[in-house]
C-alpha cells in the first residue's frame, strides 16, 4: 500500500484528496497545512508519496520541495495548485516536483496521477 503525505492549507482540500485516494487503496500517514510542517512531517511519516500544494502560509510548497529533495532526492512529490501557470509548474518539475495537479481536480485525476507516479 502507497503511504501518503497530503499538504494543504486547507482542510477542505486536505480531506477531499483524503475521500478520494483511501477508498482506491492508498494509505494517508499524515497531513500537513503549511510547508514548515510538510518537512517535519515528511521526516517523521516517511511517506512513499506527497502531495503538496504551493500557496501556503509560513513556507510556501516550492520552498518545502526545495527543503524535501535536498533531504531525500528520491522523494516523489505531486505539486497540487489552483495556480496552473505554466512558469509554476516548470518551476516544481526544475526542483524535483514528479507532477503537477490542477485544481479543481477530479477523483479519477488525482488516482491515476498518484498511481502513475508511485511506479516511478
């Protein structure tokens, strides 16, 4: 089963992906609503995968990519933003981001890019 670290400020978004990647068989091991949480988080669960979304409070999700590569270069991360500009995405892909998810986003999205990803 994929562990997963989900990062988000809000926990609307946090319990959605949440609903949405448990009852397809990935396992939640933490939550995280800010980036300097995320790394500390990431630390103690060691989770197979993350999810991070970039606009946060305290440090933002590129700077906590930044902060979880340089820990773990092998860590896989999913950026998860309302923000789909392309100069962000280039940005989280530049600093080790595996993919790139736009909010809103579907169940079926979300499940297959998490998947797609945990095979790497």
């Amino acid at each position: 089963m994929v562990k997963v670290l989900i990062v988000d400020d809000a926990l609307f978004i946090r319990k959605t992906i949440k609903m949405h990647i448990e009852k397809n068989g990935f396992q939640v091991v933490g939550e995280a609503e800010n980036g300097f949480e995320a790394v500390s988080k990431y630390l103690e669960c060691q989770p197979d995968l993350v999810t991070m979304d970039i606009t946060m409070p305290n440090t933002n999700g590129i700077e906590s990519l930044k902060k979880i590569m340089s820990l773990d270069p092998n860590a896989k991360v999913v950026m998860v933003s309302a923000i789909g500009q392309e100069t962000y995405i280039r940005k989280a892909i530049l600093n080790g981001a595996k993919s790139f998810i736009v909010k809103p986003f579907t169940e079926e999205v979300i499940v297959r890019t998490l998947s797609r990803v945990s095979d790497l």
